[in-house]
C-alpha cells in the first residue's frame, strides 16, 4: 500500500458548527454524500455550515469498486417527503448555493429525474434566492429523463467524469465514457443558459498525457468547470490507489485547464465535485447567461 503523503492531512474543525448541521440532517432525517461517501473534506465543510445533499439514498443501484456508498439492487421506494425536508434544510441552513445529488438509482424508469425536480421546486419555493447544482447520475443514457431535469432549470449541471478513458470499465463498470460526454454536450445544448459541470479523480493509475485528453475531451462538449482531486481509497475492499499526486501537478492540470477555455477549474489533492462550490455564484456574475 502507497503511504499517504503529508499534503492530505486536514485540519481538526470546530466541533460545535459541526454538530449544529448534523442536528439539523438528523432532525429532517436527510443524508449526505459527504457522510455515506466519507469525504475527507467534511469537517472542514460542515463547519462552514454546508452540506451535499443525497437524496434517493443512501444505497445505490451499482457498486462501482471505489465509492464507499452501500449497493443495494432494489433500493426503498422513494419518500414523497425528502423534497420539502431538503428544503427545511436548506433554509435553516441559509445557504446561497445548494447541491444536490443522488445514488445511482436504475431501478426507476426515469433514474429518478422526477425527484430532482420535486427538490430543486421545493428548494426555490422557500429558498427564491439559493442557486440550485444538480450532480447527477447518468441516467443510463435516458435522455428523456435528462430533459426533465434541465427544464426545471438548475443554475448547474454537473455529472462526474471520474476517470479517464481507458480505466473506465475497471473503475465504473456500469458506466460509459462516452455516454458522460454525451451527457454534458447534451445538457449544454438543451440549455445554454445553464453551467455544466463535471469532475476527475486521479492516481488510480492514469498518465498525465490521459488526465489532459479527458480535459481536452471535456472542453470538446463545452462543459464549463472542471474539479480535480486525489482519489482516496475509502476501505481495503476498494480500489487501491496506484500513486498520491503532489499538488504541483495539480497547479499543472489547473493552468492547463484554464488554457483550455474552462471558465473554472478547482484542482488540488482534496478538491472533490462539490468542494467550495458556492464560488460558482462569482463565476455566474463574472460570465452572465440569458436565462432562456
């Protein structure tokens, strides 16, 4: 096993704003993709009062060999009451920028697209001035339910890359490369007003020259922001990391990027797809959209 390397220790947070969100996810009964994936940047973000939000959870419908999420071919029937319970949430909360996302749920017929839509509602009606980012599953390649989803208009769509081509079928076995793509190019031709988004995570082995051909193949479909972090092996069950990249490279990947055309890349060995995402807001007021 590779030693992990000293630039991914996090600080301790302060226990007490800790606590006041779990209070608040336990008392609406809500999970987090920060807590069922064990994100190593949960302290650090509870503390600041935020939180992804995982709905349709917390089992998913496939066990891709590095995610920490439970597998459960037939997941609970979803609850009518999660939307306005995330809202509750959402509210008390005060956020300006709510994330959204979800397991992978291939056991309904729209992968669950109706219930992102019934949260992102629930949000804007008690929330009118909170952006709304979905990151979305694939959808299993069901681009009826991907429309259902855009015209409720979220200010973000993100869907994660996760790795390079050629390790596709060995890190997400159930997923297609090329149907992410399709995903994003998709999204931003249904909706040009919104921001696409989409995510890597690195040393399961990739080279440098792949990390920069999925950032060249992600600019291709004009997806807008790029996420790059350190994949961290959440059990001895999981995929084992192959090599910890120092944060240079990220710098690397980051000007790269940002040559490319990205209007904003976040990459660094802890970055994950929602970290510090509130700092779309600023990316919106720099490069306005016409809302359609």
């Amino acid at each position: 096993m590779v030693s992990k390397p000293d630039w991914l220790r996090v600080k301790a947070p302060q226990w007490e704003r800790v606590g006041n969100v779990k209070g608040i996810l336990r008392d609406l009964g809500l999970n987090t993709v920060c807590e069922e994936a064990s994100c190593p940047n949960i302290g650090e973000c509870f503390n600041a009062g935020t939180a992804t939000f995982l709905i349709m959870g917390p089992a998913c419908t496939r066990a891709c060999p590095y995610c920490d999420i439970d597998f459960e071919k037939k997941p609970k029937a979803l609850d009518p009451s999660e939307p306005e319970r995330l809202a509750e949430a959402v509210r008390r909360m005060n956020l300006n920028h709510v994330v959204i996302t979800s397991v992978n749920r291939d056991d309904l017929p729209d992968g669950g697209a109706s219930q992102f839509v019934r949260c992102i509602e629930a949000v804007r009606s008690r929330s009118p001035q909170t952006t709304v980012e979905v990151l979305i599953p694939d959808l299993c390649g069901n681009w009826g339910a991907l429309e259902i989803i855009l015209d409720a208009k979220p200010e973000v769509l993100n869907h994660n890359t996760e790795t390079v081509r050629r390790l596709y079928r060995r890190t997400r076995p159930q997923g297609d490369y090329d149907r992410t793509l399709e995903l994003l190019r998709r999204s931003r031709q249904m909706a040009p007003q919104m921001y696409t988004k989409s995510g890597l995570m690195v040393g399961l082995g990739e080279t440098d020259a792949e990390v920069r051909e999925a950032m060249v193949d992600l600019r291709g479909v004009d997806c807008d922001i790029l996420t790059l972090g350190q994949y961290l092996q959440p059990t001895a069950k999981h995929l084992g990391v192959v090599d910890f990249i120092p944060p240079e490279q990220f710098d690397a990947w980051k000007a790269y990027g940002e040559s490319l055309g990205f209007l904003q890349v976040v990459a660094s060995p802890l970055t994950r797809s929602s970290y510090h995402a509130e700092q779309v807001r600023d990316l919106m007021e720099r490069y306005p959209r016409t809302p359609n």
